[in-house]
C-alpha cells in the first residue's frame, strides 16, 4: 500500500487533523542512508512530521524544513517538505548506535540529546520564516508540541512512531498531528485529552492492521470528523545534474579553475538522496567557460 495523509476537520471546525501512514517513505531513507535502527527511527519521525506540516502550505513551491542540530551521537537531523507530500530528509550521522531504551522501544531522545528545532518555512517571502525552540525530549513529536505551542500558539497533540523489524527493516511507520482551532469549546478539548490519552501508539495500532483511516476514527469518531483531503507521501529528491552544475558555477571562476588545476575532477554528493555527481576535468573546462561567460 501506498503512503499518504490524510487531512481532516472535527468539532464543526474547531478541530483539524492529519495522519500519515508512511513506512514505505521511511523505509526509502532507511535504504538510502543506510541508517542504523535508531538513526532510522529518529530520522523516520522528522520525515513524517514534515511532510504532514508541509500540507498545510498553500503554494505548490512552498517548503518547510524542520532541522534539529544536537548534542548526541546522531549530531543532527533535516528533513523537507513541499505541499505535495514529497518529503526528503537525512541524519548528520546515520551509523548513531543507541540502544533501547528498554525491550521494544530505541532511545531516539538519547540519540539526540540536547540541542535545538528549527522550523523554517519558505513561502515566496524574500527571507523564509524561521522559528526555534530548545529541544525538550529529543523524542522530537513532544519538540513539535512544544514548538506549536510556544512559537505558534497552537494546542497541538503529536504522535510519530517508526517500528523496526528484527531484521532492521522498517515494519512500521506513521504519525499524527491534532490541532485546537482558536475559541475550541473546552467540552472539546477535555474530550480530545481523554481519546488521546486512551490511544495506543500509532505503530502499534498499525501494526494490528489498522488504516489511518481507522486510526482518525479511534481520535475524533464521535466528533463529527469530516476527511477533507487524501494526499500521496513519498521521499522524493529532486536534485540533477543541471542543478549541481549549477552550484559548481556559482563558486565562481577562482575556486574552478583551482579544481582544475588541482584535481583535475569534482565529486559531489546530494546529501538527501547519496547519489553521486562526478565531473572530469572535460566537463569543469565546459562549465569555467560558461562561470566566464556570464
């Protein structure tokens, strides 16, 4: 089955809400990166997180990134996300090697210590809005909270999870986020703490077999929700050549002609997807021409 999200309103509007069942987005990154169990849980919940928040973006070239840089042994997460569900994201070091924190359950907030969120929008403004909390946890849907109700005033209930299989495969992956419109009747939100509090992990309740479907029903059923919108998930890199070429350009004639010299070739990496651009000292002469030229 495909990944997706799944947007939602309950409570006559004074509710909104978003699941996403994205294991095979995750296990894409998992592959790509090579990630370790907890580097791929942490990583994995960024990812699903992001993507859900970039369907509230309303342009289809608006971004958002949410960028965790920390004191642990993963050192740093980043994950991006365009309003369309593609998502891509990488950890600063993938090999992070934690173990549970007790049977069953990786210490994602020890892989990721203390440090800071970052949320940053670019919505065609000339700077991208960017707002920053101190991590809480490093379990990172308890960051997101704190984020939603420090930054943006906006009660916020998030639950992400990434299930691993014994053979370091992703078995499950998915999350949610519940908003509070402002003036939500407090019947609503004693209501909405109650359900919350009584719903099982989302990765478990996906691994009984659960759809998201089902999972949005287990929150908000009896609160009239209404799905407004279904929208594919994928991790999707959109990095080429052209664009890498063009990176090469913009260091300018000195630095080209100094590989050139020097190297002779140019290697570049796209962090988010590990693919490899590689580019002989043929191909560096064709774009110090064109640096020239402009």
């Amino acid at each position: 089955m495909k990944d997706y999200i799944l947007r939602a309103t309950a409570a006559q509007g004074a509710v909104r809400a978003f699941v996403a069942s994205s294991k095979n987005t995750v296990e894409t990154a998992r592959k790509l990166h090579n990630t370790t169990p907890v580097a791929t849980a942490a990583l994995g919940r960024l990812l699903t997180a992001a993507a859900i928040i970039g369907t509230t973006l309303k342009n289809e070239k608006d971004l958002i990134t949410l960028q965790i840089r920390c004191e642990g042994e993963i050192q740093g997460i980043i994950a991006t996300s365009d309003s369309t569900g593609k998502v891509k994201g990488y950890a600063f070091n993938p090999e992070c090697s934690f173990s549970e924190q007790y049977p069953g359950k990786l210490d994602v907030g020890a892989a990721v210590g203390a440090g800071t969120l970052t949320v940053i929008k670019d919505i065609g403004l000339k700077e991208p809005y960017a707002g920053q909390i101190e991590l809480i946890s490093g379990e990172i849907a308890e960051d997101l909270t704190y984020y939603y109700a420090k930054s943006e005033q906006t009660p916020s209930a998030i639950g992400l999870g990434v299930l691993i299989d014994t053979d370091t495969t992703v078995r499950q992956a998915g999350g949610f986020i519940i908003q509070l419109m402002p003036d939500a009747p407090e019947s609503v939100v004693a209501l909405l703490e109650e359900k919350i509090a009584r719903t099982p992990y989302i990765t478990d309740l996906m691994d009984m077999g659960k759809t998201a479907e089902e999972i949005l029903d287990m929150l908000l059923g009896d609160m009239d929700v209404v799905i407004t919108d279904k929208i594919p998930m994928e991790f999707y890199c959109n990095c080429t050549r052209e664009r890498v070429e063009k990176a090469l350009i913009s260091i300018g004639e000195k630095e080209l002609i100094k590989i050139i010299e020097e190297d002779k070739k140019a290697n570049l990496k796209c962090h988010f997807c590990n693919k490899d651009y590689h580019f002989n000292e043929e191909d560096l002469k064709k774009l110090l021409a064109e640096a020239i030229g402009r």
